[in-house]
C-alpha cells in the first residue's frame, strides 16, 4: 500500500500559522497530547520545509520522554525541501533540492505509514498546488494574531472532505480534512442555462465571427 503525505498544523482562527510557539502553548492539555502521540504512531517520515527543520533539528535532538515520543521522532527518515540547505545534520535527515516533484511521488510509492508535514506552510501550499497532499489537520486555537504568515494565501481552488472535526477543553478545534474532487458550482434551479459558444463558419469574416459568437 502507497503511503500518503499529510499535513498537520496549528492555525489561529484568522488563519496565522507562523510562530506558534508564541501563541499555542497555553492551551496545551492531555487531549493534545494524545492526538500527537496517535499522529506519530501512524508517521513514517517527516517532509519539512527549511525553516522549520532548521527548528526542530535546534530542539529535539536533545529531548527524551517516557512515551518514546522524542525518540521516534528524532530517529525516523526526514525529508527537508530546500534551495539552499547545504547539510543536514540531524539524524537520517535527506535533502531534496531538484526534480522535487517527482523524488516525492517516488516515496509515495513506497510502502509504510504516513509522511507527515509539521508547520512549513509554503511547502504545503506549494503540495497542495502541485497535488501531491492527501491530508491535513488543522487545530485552530482561540486566538486572533491580526499579522503574520496564513496558511492560505496562495493556493488554487481545492477540493475537500471532512473527515471529523472535535473541540477540546481548552478551546482548540481538530478539523480533519481528506482531499476530495473540486465540486462543480451548482445551477439553482429555474436560472438560465449556460448557452454553448458559436464558432464561426469559413465564410465568415472577423466582424461576422464576433457578431455570431454569444454567450449568456
């Protein structure tokens, strides 16, 4: 079985993804912590972007925890997507700088559990373009940042599943989405119906193409 790659991110509620150390921690709890412990079990790599590897590969290396959580996480395969990281130190930890697209179908392919994203908001915008993003969850915090890097800023219009969505004590909002096909717009009944284009015949002329093509 093919492996998926999916996203998961802290989002305030005006769609801010950037520092979330700074606004997340006091709502932290058990139920959190639990959902991250079940998202790693289902993980077989991480896909960052630059910055955020940079981050983790700052923090975790040193980190231990009586769950395993920390050493999971510091010893499984990690992807980082950049231009301009040379090196990679932090363990089993594989650059990818060219034919981008194509070296992350090739560990799709793969069989495993699932690469998981953490943060790196223009990677995933830039999966979601390109789609190569089976998955997201997203725990939207009671918060409002007014400035900062959202998540949605420049991607195409994307299709969408929900798959379940919960509250927890502290305020925070799990919303699950699978990707789905775009939905066509819906034709309210009773409006008028789309008229096809009329193509010019050979005889016609420009003039007579423009007057004999219409639309409503």
């Amino acid at each position: 079985m093919s492996r998926q790659i999916r996203a998961t991110l802290f989002m305030t509620l005006d769609g801010v993804v950037e520092s979330p150390e700074k606004w997340s921690f006091p709502y932290w709890n058990d139920e959190i912590a639990s959902l991250k412990n079940d998202e790693l079990k289902k993980t077989d790599a991480l896909l960052l972007g630059r910055t955020t590897y940079e981050g983790f590969a700052a923090a975790w290396p040193g980190r231990k925890d009586a769950e395993g959580f920390a050493d999971k996480f510091n010893s499984m395969p990690k992807y980082v997507v950049t231009k301009s990281l040379k090196k990679a130190d932090w363990t089993n930890s594989h650059i990818i700088n060219k034919n981008i697209a194509e070296e992350l179908a090739k560990l799709k392919d793969q069989s495993g559990g699932d690469i998981m994203v953490h943060g790196s908001g223009t990677l995933v915008q830039w999966l979601i373009k390109n789609d190569l993003l089976d998955g997201m969850r997203l725990l939207v915090y009671p918060v409002l940042r007014g400035q900062g890097k959202k998540l949605f800023t420049d991607v195409p219009e994307t299709g969408l599943r929900l798959d379940h969505a919960r509250t927890f004590k502290t305020g925070v909002v799990e919303l699950a989405y699978e990707r789905a096909a775009t939905p066509k717009p819906a034709v309210p009944p009773g409006a008028p119906q789309p008229r096809p284009t009329r193509q010019p015949t050979n005889g016609d002329d420009k003039g007579m193409a423009k007057r004999l093509r219409y639309t409503r």
